[in-house]
C-alpha cells in the first residue's frame, strides 16, 4: 500500500519541533509531502522559496519526506496528491482550539479527509517559530531550536526588524 500524509504549516523558518513531527510523522506512511503555505494572511520573515529551502535541507537525509510548497487551499492539495491524511502537531492546550476548528472546517470542505494529531515530544513542547525569531532578535542562542543553516539570516533579519545591530 502507498500511504501519503500531507504536512501542511507556514515554516518561517522550520523548528526542531517540526522536524519531531516530520520525523515521527513519515514512519506511519510511505511518503510525507511537506506543504509550504504561500497565501495566508500571516506577515513572513522568510520567503517561500527560503521556507523551503531551509526545509529541504534539514530533511535531506530522511528517506520519504518531500517539500512543495502549497499555493490554495489544504483539502485541494490533499484530493489532487490522492493523499491518505494531513498530519499536524500539538503543543499545549493554546494549539487545540486553533486545530480542532481547522480540521472541523477541512472535513466540511472534503469529508473524506482525515487529520491525525502527534503529540510534541517533551523536548520540543515549548518551542514554536514565534518564540525562535523572538529570541534571534535579541541575540539569544537558538542553536537547540533550529537547523544551523536557518541561523545566520534568521539572526540578521530579526535584529533588523528589531533595530539591534550585532554584538
Ligand atoms: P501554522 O500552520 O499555524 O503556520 P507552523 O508552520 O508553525 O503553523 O506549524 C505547522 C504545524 O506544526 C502545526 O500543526 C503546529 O501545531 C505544528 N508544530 C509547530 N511547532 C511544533 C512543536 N514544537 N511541536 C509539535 N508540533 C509543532
């Protein structure tokens, strides 16, 4: 059987707590199609191509993951790659409220998709894209949050928009 999962969020930039949910994530299909959200009405740091670029590199070397990136709507990308569930991620109860009104709203647009939760694992319960900017803007480490590659603009950027120069 060929089982595809669609992982589907805005990765600006991509955290170890996603890469927890990637990799868990895979070992229940075959193929687990990282969708890169491009139309939302969140303001990005990061560029699409950037968001996955990062993405591809920090899940380069686990077999069966693929990045796209995703331009309409969730349930679309879902029905057109003929996937079996979209995957997501739950940190603290402040996620639920959030999850459980999109997978409502994405099962009336497409009844027949299903959306599987993974609980964080303890390391990466903390940890969101938000908090990981914050932090870079201020000059703190963020070496145990995210990739190394995503470091250097992820702290030039933040400190940017946040007035700092470095040091
Ligand atoms: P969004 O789709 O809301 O923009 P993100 O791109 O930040 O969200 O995240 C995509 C998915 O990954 C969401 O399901 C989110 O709950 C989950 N996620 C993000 N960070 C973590 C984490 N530290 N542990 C578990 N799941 C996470």
């Amino acid at each position: 059987m060929n089982r595809i999962a669609v992982y589907p969020g805005t990765f600006d930039p991509v955290t170890f707590g996603h890469l927890d949910i990637i990799r868990r994530g895979v070992r229940l299909v075959d193929r687990l199609v990282v969708a890169v959200a491009v139309n939302t009405e969140k303001q990005f740091l990061f560029s699409s191509q950037e968001r996955m670029d990062f993405l591809r590199e920090a899940v380069d070397t686990i077999p069966g993951v693929e990045v796209c990136q995703m331009n309409g709507l969730l349930v679309d990308f879902v029905r057109q790659l003929g996937a079996d569930f979209v995957l997501r991620g739950l940190r603290a109860v402040s996620d639920f409220e959030y999850e459980f009104q999109m997978a409502g709203m994405n099962r009336k647009l497409y009844p027949e998709v299903e959306t599987v939760f993974l609980v964080s694992g303890e390391e990466t319960l903390f940890l969101s894209s938000r908090l990981v900017k914050e932090i870079a803007g201020m000059g703190g480490d963020v070496s145990r949050f995210t990739p190394p590659g995503v470091i250097p603009e992820l702290k030039r950027r933040m400190m940017a928009r946040l007035g700092r120069g470095p040091g």
